[in-house]
C-alpha cells in the first residue's frame, strides 16, 4: 500500500504584497497623508484584528497533511530531515543517492505547475501572444493577486510567474488558453505524465491547488529530468525576481524558492509547492560537488524546513564526496 513595505520615498509608494510581489505607484503628499492615515487605523484596530488573525492561524495549524495522517513523519531517516518524503538521484545514472518513504504517493500542490508548463512548450504555443486574464482564472486561493480580469500580459510571462513565483492564477490562465480550454490542458498534463511513465501520477487542474494533484517520488524526478529538456522552464523557473507593469503600477515578482539567490547553490531548474493536505514540497535539479542530481522533498513541516532539508543534503553529499560522510542509504 503506498503512503499515501509601505516604505516611503519622495516619489514612490511600494506596498507589499503576499506572495512576493511588490506593487509600485506614483506618489505624492497625498499619498502620504493617505499611507499614515491607514497605519493609525491599522493600530487602533490592532487588537482585534490580531485576535482574528490568530484565530485563523491556529485554525491552519490543526489541519495536518496526508503525510502526517499516514504516520510518514514518524520515520527516521540519518539526515534528521523534516520532510516524511525525500529522494536524491544521480540525474546522469539515475542512481538513488538517499531515500525516505520512497513509494508514499501524496498531494505535490504547485509541483503541479512544472507540468502546466511542459504541456505549454509541448504545444509549441506562442510565448509573445497577448492574453488577458477573465474572471474564470481567478482561483480559489487566498493570496492576493495582481492579475486581476482585465490585466493583458504574454504568455511567456504567465509561464514564467506560474514557475518563479507560483501564481496560481497565471497557471489557471495557461490553463484555460490552451487549445481546447481547461478540460483539454488537464487531460494532456495526464496524458504527459503517462507518456513519461508516471503511473502513480495524477493532475486534476494546472494550478495544484487541488489535493488531488498526487504523485510518487520517483515519478516526480521522471518530470523534473523532462521540464529540464527545455531552456525557458530552466530560466524562468530559477529567476529571482520580475518586474511586470500591471495597469499603472509596476509589479515586482520574487522566486518563492530562496535558494535561487544563494550564490554557493548552482540550480538548473526547481519549483515549491504547499497547500495543507500536501505540507512544504520542494523539487530541484542542482549540481552539487560536480554531480548532477535531482532532488524531491515532499511533505515538510514548517515555512523554511524544505530549505533547511535541502542544505542537510547538500551537506551530505559533499561530506561524501570527501570520504567523510556515512554511506548511502
């Protein structure tokens, strides 16, 4: 049985907004009467709202992943990893380097763009065609998002946000532009994932919001060694930020992945993902000690614990390389 900133400057207003997109607008005394003005109503509200938002956030916290309901995070592994799901392979011979609930099939969340963007390229679409975002791409998401009905960007650069920064309603945009609309774009991202022999594999939208977006380790890795065959999902996944102008404002994009901007890490192609039933998920194609390997950390707990497992790894493999780590397990 597999397991299952408003920062201030004389010309310019920068707001922040979740998700790793900053907002920029044109400025004025105005504006800036108007910016103090919100943080006095910010902090006479502050105690009710900071009740609220407790709240919620404690509602969050009881939700466990599939992985937890399994039992998967009880497994020991000799790295101490927070993840219940790891896998380490040599890309070049495909050898498994480091292992941990190996046959677990789980939600992957926005692991599930890497395939929204295979099938994009696979299709051979026009990266530079204009598209505007409509109702129907907004997604059931929480997070605040820029692209709202009406805003026109290319499609290269709806792939690149779904990639980069994990705008799921840039995917759902990929989604429903494909040839044939949503219903066909899904039906090819599993259509892809049998092609590549990911059998325990299954996509139910492009975006992974869903909990029935499910894959193995091992499948995962089939899809990482396919999205890296192309240049543009190796670029635009490993950017570190993007500045797109949206309306009057210019949009600053960040990489959802912090390694990208850690100069002693050499990435070739990654992408997170989370929602609740998945945990903290993470996959990377990285060359570390000269060698090639493809990295899946699913299911981690805690915001920067799939980070931290990545580098526990790295350690290792270059303890080993130098003779003085444990063998592989």
């Amino acid at each position: 049985m597999r397991y299952l900133i408003v920062a201030l400057f004389s010309c310019a207003v920068i707001a922040t907004i979740p998700g790793g997109a900053i907002a920029q607008s044109a400025g004025s005394p105005a504006a800036a009467k108007t910016a103090a003005g919100s943080d006095t109503v910010a902090r006479k509200s502050t105690g009710a709202s900071s009740n609220r938002a407790r709240s919620r956030k404690a509602a969050r916290r009881v939700r466990p992943s599939e992985g937890q309901l399994a039992g998967l995070h009880r497994t020991d592994d000799p790295l101490d990893l927070k993840s219940s799901v790891a896998l380490v392979v040599d890309q070049d011979t495909n050898e498994v380097l480091f292992q941990k609930n190996p046959d677990a099939v789980l939600p992957i969340a926005s692991i599930t763009k890497l395939m929204t963007a295979l099938i994009t390229v696979d299709a051979e679409l026009d990266l530079e065609e204009q598209l505007e975002v409509e109702r129907a791409d907004r997604t059931i998401d929480r997070m605040r998002s820029r692209l709202n009905p009406g805003v026109k960007l290319t499609r290269g650069q709806a792939l690149h946000l779904a990639l980069m920064s994990s705008e799921n309603h840039a995917a759902q945009l990929l989604g429903r532009t494909y040839p044939g609309g949503l219903t066909a774009a899904v039906a090819a991202m599993n259509a892809k994932a049998q092609l590549l022999g990911m059998h325990d594999t299954h996509f139910e939208d492009p975006t992974g919001l869903s909990a029935e977006n499910r894959s193995s380790p091992a499948d995962l890795v089939r899809m990482v060694n396919a999205a890296y065959q192309h240049p543009v999902l190796r670029e635009y996944s490993t950017t570190t930020e993007l500045s797109l102008p949206i309306g009057k404002r210019v949009v600053r994009y960040g990489n959802t992945n912090g390694l990208t901007k850690n100069p002693d890490w050499d990435i070739g192609l990654q992408k997170t993902g989370y929602i609740s039933a998945a945990g903290r998920c993470l996959v990377m194609q990285a060359v570390i000690e000269g060698q090639r390997i493809v990295m899946v950390l699913l299911d981690s707990v805690g915001k920067y614990s799939r980070i931290g497992d990545a580098q526990r790894i790295r350690q290792w493999l270059e303890a080993n390389k130098s003779g003085s780590g444990s063998p592989p397990v």
